[in-house]
C-alpha cells in the first residue's frame, strides 16, 4: 500500500472522528439517550481515563499520562507505517487504523482533557462502554492486526519494494 493511501486513511479516521465528536457535543446533552434501534444508542459521555474509562475519577493527573502515553505510540506507530514496504497492506491498513483513532482521542485530551463518547451499543439492560469512531477505529485495527499475527503466515503477495 502506497504511503499516500496509509496517510490518507489516517487522516479520514481523524476526520470522521472529530466531527462526530463536535457534533454529539454540541447537540446531544450529558447522557441523553437517542434511540436507533433494539441494540444501539447514540448517548453522550465524558470519559477523563483510557479504555472503559479506566482511572477515570483519578484526580486528573491520568490526563497528562494518557496524553504522554498517546503521543508517543502516535509516534512509533507514524514511523511503523512509513517504515512498512508497499507489499504489507493488510499490516499497513490495521496501522492506519489504530493510528488515526490514537489521534483522534489524543486531539481530545489535549484540546478538552478528556474523550467524547458517544457509540452506545447494548443488549436488553446490558450496556457495553460508550465509545467513538476512533474507539472503533483502533479496535479494527488491532482486530486485523491480532488475526495477521496468529493466523497469517505472509501478507506479502507481491515482490518486496519500498515506497
């Protein structure tokens, strides 16, 4: 996959993820619950800590930590992916993907001091955590990242070139 496409990828998750998060901010209130169907809401939230909002309530410190933690893999993720020879699409794609959502939450925590939530998806009275697109984005990535470490022997269907 050409550098282009990967960076472009990136962009396109950050994008998507941005505006969405402006838009459940501004018109959706603090936990208000908009019914799409039997197993989905779209519900604002605030999330001050990481991942199912873990430290979450920790006095505010966490936020610098996450962002630290953000920036740098944001970094060793750019240099993976421009590093990556054009034969490893699929690898380039999940490191696209988690790459544009670690963006995408971390222009969150530095801008507001904490992630906008607003993917709401359940079953009968069982809520799994709120998230976002970058949320969903990383999960995808790394999704796709975990099946080609277990499950793949070589992404490379094509001779080993490097753009």
């Amino acid at each position: 996959m050409p550098h282009y496409l990967r960076y472009s990828i990136v962009i396109v998750i950050i994008i998507a993820d941005q505006i969405t998060k402006i838009w459940a901010d501004r018109d959706l209130e603090m936990f208000q619950q908009v019914y799409i169907n039997s197993f989905f809401n779209i519900t604002k939230a605030y999330n001050y800590g990481a991942a199912f909002s873990f430290l979450d309530n920790a006095g505010g410190w966490q936020r610098w930590f996450f962002t630290a933690i953000s920036l740098v893999v944001s970094i060793v993720l750019s240099v993976w992916l421009y590093r990556m020879t054009r034969a490893e699409k699929w690898h380039s794609l999940s490191i696209a993907l988690i790459l544009g959502g670690a963006i995408g939450n971390l222009i969150d925590r530095v801008w507001y001091g904490y992630v906008v939530d607003f993917i709401q998806v359940h079953w009968n009275e069982s809520y799994f955590p709120s998230f976002n697109i970058a949320d969903a984005a990383i999960s995808v990535g790394t999704a796709i990242l975990l099946f080609l470490t277990f499950f793949e022997k070589n992404d490379v269907d094509e001779p080993e070139t490097k753009h």
